[in-house]
C-alpha cells in the first residue's frame, strides 16, 4: 500500500514538473532572448485580469503576414513557383505561349527574363493560370500541386517549409485566447486549401488578395466561376483596408517581415491600450536565406526588409526576431 | 444520513429534469411544428459523429440574411433610417440641399419623391451620409443613432426589434458547434457596432455591403478614410460571392427571407452532403408585418417574398417559416 502511495506521489511530482516546464517555455522553438521574452511579456499583461493593460478575448486579434513570416518566401514566393508550373501544365492547349512573352520565355526556364516585363508581365502570369476555372476546382488544383512539389532548396513539399517557431507561436496565442489571422499579399486562395492544417487557421481567418468571382448555374450546379480580373491587392496600404474589410477590428498584435507589412504595423499601433508589433529579419544563409537589404543584409527583389523599415522597428518599439539568434530551430524537418 | 441522502437524490431528479427539459426544449419562442422539427432534426443529424449526414465541427457554417430575418426590415429598411436622419443632422452644413434632390425632398420629410429617383437617388443618400469620415467615427455615429433612435411602429430602439426565435436558433446552433455569420446587403460597418450585443455575431462573422476604405496617417495617426465609392454589393448573386471572399467555405445552412437570399440558398443547398436551407415568411400583420406577394400577401418594394420563390421552395425542399404560425414570440419585449 505505501509503494502504491510512494508511486502516485512520484507520478503527481513528474507530472507536476513536466506541467511547470510545459508553462514555463510554450515556445521550445525559440532561444532565450529579448524577442522571446517581449511575447511572453506581451501575452501575460493582455490576458491578466485587472491588469491595466488587460485586453477582453474577442478583441484579442493577431494578423501574421504568410510569406517570409510564416513560411519561406525565397528564392521567389511559393505562389509564384506555382503559377510556373501551371504555365508548364497548361502550356499544350496554348500553343500561342510558345512565341509570346512572358510564356516563351518561361517554357524556356528563363525566369529572369520573363519577370523583366514587371507587374504586367506577373499580373499576365497570374490570370492565366489562376482563372478561368471554379473555386472548388482551384481549390484542388492547388492541393493537387501541393502534393508532389517540392522546395528548390529544402527539397520538401512546400507546406513542411513552414517556420516551427511560428507555429508554435500561433499554438501558443490561441491558448490565450488570440484570435488568429493571415493577412497577406498572397492569395487568398492558394493559401486556404492548407493554411487549416499547416497553421491551424481556417479559411474563414485568412485575409489576401483575391481575383472577383463570379455565381453561376453550370449544368443546373451553382458554382463560383473565378474571372481574370484583380478584385483587392492586400499589400502595404492595402492591408489595414483588407483586416478593417474581413476582421473589423484593430489588432493587438501583428506580425511580418518586410516593407509589404509596415502599414499593417503602423494600423496596429495605432489602436488604444497595449499592442505588439514583430518582423522577422532573414539573416540565416546556412538554415533559411539572408536578405534584407537592412543590416548590410543582401538586396532582394521580393520581401525586402529596408534599412528605413529596421530604423522604425527602433523608433515605434517592434520586436525584431533575429532567425539566425532567436530561433533554435526554423523547420520541423531539421530535428528529423 | 438517510435524509441527507434522500435530499441528493431528490436534487439529482430534479437537475436530470431541468436538463431534460432543456435539452428537448431549446427553442422555446418556436411553436411546434414543421419548421421547429426541421431545424432540430438536421441539428442532431449533422452532429451525430457516425452518422452518414456528420459534418465536423469547423464545417459547420450557418449564414443569416439579417433585413427581415434577424430583425424587421418594415416599413423600410433600419440602415435606410438612419441614413434620413443623418441627412438632417448634416443639412446645416449643406446649405445646397435645400434645392439639390434627393435631399429637398428628404428634408421636407416627403420619402416618396426622394426615393422615386431610384438606385442612383439611394446611392447619393448612402454616399452623402456613409463616407467622408474614418471608420472609427462611423463607428461611433452608429452606435449613438442606435442609442436614441426608435422604431416608428414598435416604439423601441431598432436592435430590441430583433427576433426571439432567431436569437435563441442562433444560440442553439453555436451550442452545436455551428458558427453563425450574417451575410446582408446592408452595410458591413452598420451592422458591425451593435451585431455582437444583439446577435452574439462577431465583427468578423460579419459579411455586408461596403465601400471603399483608404489608408492613411492623418495628424500622424494611421487611419482608414471611407470613400464615396462602392466596393461591393452582398446582395442576390453577390451574397455567395461574398460568402466565398469571407468564409471560404460553403455554408452548410443558409437563413434568409426574401428574393435577395435566393441565390445564397441555392448555393448553399449545391454542396455535397447535408444542408438545410430556411426562409421566414412575413406573414403576421398584427405582431409584425404581412408581405409577400408570395401567397397573397401585400407586396412590398424591398424585401419581396415573391411566388416564384415559394415555389421553389417547395420543389428544393427549403423550410418556411410562418411567422403567424411557427413563432410563440416574434419579440423579446412582447412579454414584458
């Protein structure tokens, strides 16, 4: 009876231990440091009650941007490579590809010339491989890629090329009662079909740029034709309007990596009471990519982080995550 | 001890018993009858785990029309009166109102001459009343309307004039695990400031019509400035292009009242797997309103319940709600 006894008071004593150290690091992804602490500071005052600072849960909102912040975005956005492998699939019933820009150039692999003719060339890249079809068939066509695609450099499909840090930051909000959201420049729906399971955030919770679509009868079937026309472009400026469009609320906290994301810092900052504002700076070649050009870090086309964007972390008080100090691990699959 | 005992036994009856009479009862404004045993029977199928009709929980999306099926849409709509008055509260600071219609006529309280003016007078009367302001001081404005402002023929403020039962098939859905989100043609950011209180309908869960919104810092504070310019109209075959946009799922139950909703029930009913689709019909002149024309009531200019849509209702197999005959209570306030 007593080593019954002694038994359970060993059992409750690890379990107890193993709670306080669960309670103590929700975030075993991230190095001890400023970064991490400034969070778990941050959630603690919100979700105190009678803290001055205190913030009811409905109001409890957190926008991350996707590309760069909660997946990788190098060496061009996923969504990109995407629409390359669409143009590939695609190309067989446009036999005109074959001599007009942007396709003749991407058939051929030469990205770089193709991308030369700009938001023109990209928006014709976009419509061509993105509309056309219904919402229901985009939805598989993007899970179908999803699927069998793989990284460039990681060699994994794309949605194991997610940031484990951020995952488990997301994880870690939610259990405080944050409401969780994508507000990015991608779109809306390339990244729905995943973002459930790779995120844990339903499509209902993700914010992005969208084409209009339109409601039809198809064979007495009413579906959702998508038509190749620009409906809302949610980067920089755009954000706020798109979080006040799908959220209307403020957030309290947001989350990003690039000059895309400064008005959706500044919007959040600029609410009454407490709020916290984050970007995370590429700086790790050998784990991810190192861009910047902030910090004497290398140019990039897309998901630039400006020297003018890390002078105004310091001066409004936003977090900068380090990847190379502040995460112990960047994907899942390294500890694999 | 044998008291005692008698007395916790007695007590466990009786807790077993209010449960029980929770449990079979919780919609108690609904008479019994066709629409009330639909609504309960789809309920218990869709979240009976095993059964062939389950549907998991983050799928379980209900829509609510909200003019004319959360509250009263008669004589004209609520967003319509507040629009009157807000062009009286604006006159003195537009002396050119007095000559310029649709104003003259608004003004000299004559709504008929204003309105004959159609679409284009309405737009100018929204435009004129909605933007030029930041959505935090539209906010504001609505929510101090709503303080004073009372129904002509109910004599209460316009958010008591929401349905009972619909309030209590709200409460008993999300305790189901459905998600409840209003998908209206009023305006997104009309309803917002007063749908949570009423309806337990989170901003976010709240999907309108709207104009444009811009970004920018005014007084060094980042803002969003609402245009004179349509963005989109949730209304017929825009409400499931709306949905999409917002939700990213099709709904598995769809409620509405009018022409306006048809094309959201079609969609809805379009997906796999089951789904239920409800229209309440304005069909009790002495609590409420008496309009169609479906069925020979009255016809009405906004809100029209249309024959041809009775008759589908009947060929899609579509629940209709009687409000003479399946609501016990249409109004919280009938019972004090």
């Amino acid at each position: 009876m007593k080593t019954i006894r002694n038994k359970f008071a060993l059992l409750a004593i690890v379990i107890a231990g193993l709670t306080t150290a669960y309670a103590q690091d929700p975030l075993p992804s991230w190095n001890d440091g400023k970064a991490k602490q400034s969070i778990v500071e941050f959630v603690a005052k919100v979700t105190k009650e009678g803290s001055p600072d205190f913030v009811p849960a409905p109001e409890r909102i957190a926008t991350f941007d996707n590309d760069g912040t909660l997946w990788a975005e190098q060496p061009v956005p996923v969504q990109l490579f995407f629409a390359l492998d669409r143009v590939k699939a695609l190309a067989p019933q446009h036999p005109e590809w074959k001599t007009k820009e942007p396709f003749a150039s991407l058939l051929k692999g030469d990205l770089k010339t193709a991308l030369a003719g700009g938001d023109h060339a990209l928006l014709e890249i976009i419509m061509a491989t993105h509309a056309g079809m219904t919402t229901a068939e985009f939805e598989q066509i993007v899970k179908d890629w999803l699927a069998t695609a793989k990284h460039p450099k990681f060699k994994k499909p794309y949605n194991a090329c997610v940031y484990q840090p951020m995952i488990e930051l997301l994880a870690y909000l939610r259990a405080n009662g944050v409401k969780t959201f994508i507000v990015s420049g991608g779109g809306i729906e390339f990244m729905r079909p995943w973002a459930e399971k790779a995120y844990g955030i339903p499509p209902e919770q993700v914010v992005g740029s969208s084409i209009k679509t339109k409601f039809e009868m198809r064979d007495g079937k009413p579906v959702l034709l998508r038509l190749p026309e620009i409906n809302f472009i949610d980067d920089k400026a755009g954000k706020p309007v798109g979080i006040n469009q799908h959220i209307g609320r403020r957030p309290v906290m947001a989350f990003g990596n690039s000059d895309g994301d400064r008005q959706m810092l500044e919007y959040t900052q600029g609410g009454s009471g407490a709020r916290f504002m984050l970007l995370v700076l590429h700086d790790d070649a050998a784990r991810e990519y190192a861009y910047g050009p902030a910090k004497g870090l290398p140019d990039v086309k897309l998901g630039t982080f400006t020297p003018a964007l890390y002078e105004q972390t310091k001066k409004d008080g936003w977090t900068v995550v380090s990847m190379k100090d502040d995460w112990k691990t960047i994907f899942a699959f390294e500890n694999k």
